[in-house]
C-alpha cells in the first residue's frame, strides 16, 4: 500500500458570503462617524479637565488620533471581529477559512488602513488592500 496518499492533505476550500459593496461603504460611514465622535470627545474632555486654552497641542491630538483609531478598528474587530459599522451592516471579518481572525492580523488590517486613499481600494478590487494584506475577508453574518 502507498503511503504517499496518507501523507497527502487535501485542504477543503471553504465558501465564504463575502460583503457586498454597499455593506463595505455602509461600515466605512459609521466607523469614520463614530471615530470622529470619540477623537471630539476625547480633545474635548482633555481640554475642559486640564484647562487647555483654545489652541490645539498637536502631540495631543495625534495621542487622541491614535487612541480612537485604535479603539473603533484594533479592539472592536479584536474583541468582536466587528467594528460598530459591521454590527449596523451585520458583516464579520474572518480569516480566510472562516475562523475569527487573531491579533496580528487585525493590526494588520488597521495599519493597512493608513495607506493613503486604502478605504477606496475595496471598490477597485475584489477586496480592499486591508483585507489582503491580513488574508482576512468581510462576510455577512
């Protein structure tokens, strides 16, 4: 008998329901909504608190820039592989086997979305740079 074909793994191709179009720009208007509202309110707090004057601290900002980035992208898809515009669009992100995505490639994905116009890049290919670049893909729940 030929050992050959024990040793032999045949990967399953796995079906995924990958978001449409309209679900994509759906998760990118609430997330940039939602993104601007923590930034505003974290400047906000942080100047009412500490008494800031009117000009802004351009360290602080990019402080609070990051922090909110990485709240609405980094620990919601981490955490609930959604951010809040994937609840409202009920997709998911998945790896591409169809398992919840660890954390690499979910920081994978949010630095990939500081690439320069990258949040357009889903709509002139068959998956944003984000999603290729972490072998992840979107899908409806």
């Amino acid at each position: 008998m030929d050992n050959t074909t024990n040793e032999n793994i045949i990967l399953e191709e796995v079906k995924l329901d990958i978001a449409s179009n309209n679900s994509r720009v759906t998760n990118m208007i609430a997330d940039s909504i939602i993104f601007y509202i923590i930034y505003y309110a974290l400047i906000s707090y942080s100047y009412e608190m500490y008494g800031a004057d009117t000009e802004s601290d351009p360290l602080l900002d990019l402080t609070f820039l990051l922090v909110s980035f990485l709240l609405v992208y980094t620990v919601t898809e981490y955490f609930f592989s959604k951010t809040i515009g994937k609840f409202i669009s009920r997709t998911n992100v998945v790896n591409l086997d169809g398992t919840k995505p660890g954390l690499r490639s979910i920081l994978s994905r949010t630095l990939c979305r500081l690439i320069p116009c990258e949040a357009f890049s889903f709509m002139f290919l068959q998956n944003g740079l984000h999603d290729k670049f972490s072998k992840t893909r979107v899908v409806n729940d």
